[in-house]
C-alpha cells in the first residue's frame, strides 16, 4: 500500500504523464543502481567519514 501512495505521488509531483511510464521506472532504476554503485564504493573503501565523497559523485551519477 504504502509502495503504490510512493509511486502515485511521485507521478502527480514529477508529471510523469509527460514522459510516460516506462522512461520514468527505467530513470529510477538507473538512478538506484548509481546510488547503490556509490554505497559500494563506500563500503569497500571502508574509510571512516568518508561518506560524504561517496555520496556526492552518487548523486552526480544520479542526475
């Protein structure tokens, strides 16, 4: 329930009418996927307070 009001939302805040369905889910994986790319890194570098390094060029990739 929760899942389908997330996705509701986010189509009436981004208009997702404009650009349809498929481009918008596929964009969100995209995106999630270079997110999960940076937490990766993170963890792998397994450096202390270095989350703010990985966590910009994960939100660069995103955009």
């Amino acid at each position: 329930m929760k899942l389908s009001t997330i996705i509701v939302f986010c189509c009436l805040l981004l208009g997702v009418g404009s650009q349809g369905w498929r481009t918008f889910l596929r964009e969100a994986g995209q995106g999630t996927k270079d997110m999960w790319r940076a937490y990766s890194d993170m963890r792998e570098a397994n450096y202390k307070n270095s989350d703010k390094y990985f966590h910009a060029p994960g939100n660069y990739d995103d955009a």
